[in-house]
C-alpha cells in the first residue's frame, strides 16, 4: 500500500501460514487491516480462519445482526434466532442458501463511553470472537457505523436478498438523521439503499425481566 490509496487498490483478506508466523493470530491481522483502513470489513468462520468474503458471501442470502456481545447472553440469542426465523419464510429466500453473520463494528470494541480516545482492546476483541466462533457463528469486523453502508457492502457481493436483524435500539439510530449530514441526499438517500427491494430488516422486540 505504500504510496497508493485505496481507490487504487484494496486488500480483502490476510493470512499468514507456516512455521514463521506460528504466534501469528490471523483474526487479529483481520481486525489490524479494518482498523488501519486498509479495508472496511474481515471476515471469519466458525473454525476462526479467515475468509475471502467475496467467496464466502457470493450468491448467498446472508442475515447479519450487530451488537457488541459483551457478553453474549440470551437475548442476543433470541434475536437472531427470531430474525433468521422470520427471513427463512421469505418467498424468495433458499433456505439452504444462507450464512449468518454476527458483526462487530470498530465502534463498538472500544468503551468511548468512558474514554474518548480509547483504543481497542485486542484481547477483548478475541475473547469475543473465541464465545461467537464456539456457538458456530461467522464473524464480521467492521467499519460501518452507518447500517445502509453494512447493506451497501453486501449487496456487491451478493444479488440475493440480505436480512438484517435489529433492535429497539438499532430502530431509533436508523431514523436518527444527525447520522446522515455528511450525505447529499441526508437520511432519504440512506434509506434508498436501506430500503431497497433486496434487503429485509427483520425488527424483533425482547423484554429482559428479572
């Protein structure tokens, strides 16, 4: 990349192989090439080796759910469960065609909450991949804080329909449209991709009682 910039040239996917790079995490270069912007997403299985996403996700129907999973617990469960569920019984979606994807954004592996200036916790970062990996769940390293960019993203790699599960939450910062200021056409220019005819937004509502 030295001297080029990214309209000239992308790296997609990472790996290091061999006896070399034995203390080499591979998830970690993935979450290294998001954050230095070398490429706005990584992605990696279940096993935990990283993926080509334009292998991995083409000519797939894919389901994402975002969240920062710390921890993981029921609800976040209950949630994607109820969104696949429902993105299953669409008439255009091939049942055996789909991949599940959990997403992490940039974002949300840093508690800016409390500091503004933190960076991000690489082994935090990890531990929550290791829990969504153990569960059988693909992982998705972002850096799209807005959802129409998640959307965007997918949709050149895949022509099939793409779900999105969200909550209460994710509902009122979509129509929140101080996050479309930087847009020509603000939050009606978001929504033409949001909204389009091959992305369902699967809103599912939990109460957590004690």
């Amino acid at each position: 990349m030295d001297e080029l910039s990214r309209d000239r040239i992308q790296i997609d996917m990472i790996q290091f192989d061999g006896p070399s790079f034995e203390k080499v995490d591979n998830r970690l270069m993935s979450l290294h090439l998001v954050k230095y912007g070398f490429t706005d997403a990584a992605l990696f299985g279940p096993d935990g080796e990283n993926e080509q996403p334009s292998e991995a996700l083409y000519k797939k129907h894919a389901v994402v759910i975002r969240g920062r999973f710390r921890p993981i617990i029921n609800v976040h469960m209950d949630m994607l469960n109820t969104g696949v569920k429902q993105f299953m019984q669409e008439p255009d979606v091939d049942t055996k065609n789909v991949v599940v994807i959990n997403e992490l954004t940039l974002q949300s592996l840093v508690e800016r909450d409390a500091d503004p200036t933190a960076e991000i916790d690489e082994k935090d970062f990890l531990d929550r991949v290791d829990i969504l990996c153990s569960m059988g769940q693909t992982v998705l390293i972002s850096n799209f804080h807005e959802y129409y960019k998640l959307v965007a993203y997918l949709s050149k790699i895949t022509s099939l329909k793409v779900g999105v599960v969200l909550g209460y939450p994710n509902l009122e910062y979509i129509f929140a449209e101080e996050h479309y200021k930087d847009l020509p056409g603000g939050i009606l220019e978001s929504f033409a991709t949001l909204f389009s005819r091959k992305v369902k937004l699967l809103y599912t509502l939990r109460c957590v009682t004690e």
